[in-house]
C-alpha cells in the first residue's frame, strides 16, 4: 500500500480544487485495491459505500472488506427492486457476514400512488427518482465525509470524465470512484476469479439492474445501459450528476 505518497487530507469541509487535483493524480497512479485501502485509511468510520448490489459494487465490496472488517455499505430500497437482487443481499450477509443498510423514503408505494397517481415511474421518472433514491440518499450521506460508487468511465458518454476522486459539491462530501478506468470485462474477471457472488440477472441479458419497473435486458452490441429508463431521455437516477 502506497498511501504515504499521497497527501492526507484534513477532515476539511471541502478540499480546494487544487488539492483535490493533486490527490486525483496520484491516485490514477495506485492499482484499484490500493485506492480502495487508502479510501478506508484516509476517511474510515465516516466512509459508506453506495451499492446497489451490482457487478461493479460487488467487487468494491469485497475489496472493500479485505482491509475493514466491517465495512458499511448501504442501499437504496425504493420498494421496487428485483427478487435478485434481495437475495443476492441475503447471501452477502451471509459470506461476508456485512448488514447492508436499507435506506428508503418513509413513503410506501401505496401513498405514492395516492399523492402523484399510479405508476409514477412511467410518466414522470425523474420525480420518482427524486422521491424514491435522491431524497433518502441526501438524508442518508449527512455526516459522512466520503462515499464510494462504482461508476465506471466507459459505461455512459456523461461519465466518460469521472475522476477517481472528487469533492462532491451535491452532497458536501468526498466521492471516490476506484473503478472508473475498469472496463466490464475487468469486472466480471475479478468476480469469477475470487468467487464473489453476483446477481444472476447479469448472466440474463441485465449489464445494469435498476428498480423491476426501469429496468429490461439489453440484446448483444447494445448500448448496456440501454436497458434503464428503455424508451426515456432518462440515463441517470439523479445520484450522478
Ligand atoms: S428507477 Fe424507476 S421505479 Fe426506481 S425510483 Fe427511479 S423512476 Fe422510480
């Protein structure tokens, strides 16, 4: 681990560009795992991983937990996930024996018809999401002082520039993205080579597995987020900006 080349940071507000350059620099200069053990050096307890139990998160985490041996990872529960990827959550309480955290908006789906009508999903996305993902997300990430995701580079033209890190100027707190120089391939290399389980849905046509209603499988060749928000100008759930 090669963390004392890079700088400690302050438990600062917010880091000035400049510092927060440097940092991006030398972090683009560590190997994945070595991100993720400097992240839990630098930020630890006040750290969280966003993980919606996807390809991507599954390798963060299991990083994640070979250097901190209760890592705190949380979810977003909008109500609508898929049966998967529920079970996929039981089965990393059980190997890892984590308790991811199940954040949510105190409105049941039931109450969300009955303010913004049925299926609120299908006519206006970007408020369900707002409601269901982005509000929980911003109670939940007050007092933290970083989260990981795992956003890639290559998964979408808006995210091709990602840095490694940043200070996330949405939610007031450091963003750190170890695997946005990984491609798919690296991914589902990693899972299969250090057994880490995964959601069967990736194995059905789903590269990106959202909520039941968003998200439908992708052919061969297509775009692989293609699959959320099918049909909608909609790419991003709001937490990406
Ligand atoms: S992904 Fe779809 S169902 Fe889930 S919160 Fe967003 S709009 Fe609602």
């Amino acid at each position: 681990m090669s963390s004392h080349h890079t700088p400690s940071l302050q438990a600062d507000e917010s880091p000035s560009p400049k510092v927060m350059e440097r940092l991006t620099q030398q972090l683009e200069c560590l190997d994945t795992p070595e991100v993720v053990g400097w992240a839990f050096e630098q930020y630890a307890p006040h750290l969280v991983l966003a993980s919606s139990f996807g390809a991507e998160d599954m390798v963060l985490l299991d990083m994640l937990a070979r250097v901190w041996p209760s890592p705190r990872v949380f979810y977003l529960d909008t109500g609508l996930l898929y049966p998967q990827t529920l079970h996929l959550i039981d089965t990393v309480r059980a190997k890892y024996g984590i308790h991811p955290e199940c954040v949510a908006t105190p409105l049941s789906l039931e109450q969300q018809a009955q303010q913004y009508g049925d299926a609120l999903w299908s006519r206006d996305p970007d408020q369900c999401c707002q409601i269901r993902k982005v509000e929980p997300l911003t109670r939940h990430l007050q007092g933290e002082r970083a989260w990981m995701t795992g956003i890639r580079r290559d998964q979408t033209l808006a995210r091709r520039q990602t840095p490694i890190v940043a200070y996330d100027t949405r939610f007031h707190l450091t963003k750190i993205n170890p695997l946005v120089r990984w491609t798919d391939k690296d991914v589902f290399r990693y899972l299969v080579k250090q057994e880490v389980p995964y959601n069967p849905l990736h194995d059905e046509g789903y590269p990106s597995i959202g909520c039941l209603p968003c998200t439908k499988p992708v052919t061969p060749g297509e775009d692989p987020r293609s699959g959320r928000w099918s049909g909608q100008e909609k790419t991003e759930c709001g937490l990406h900006l």
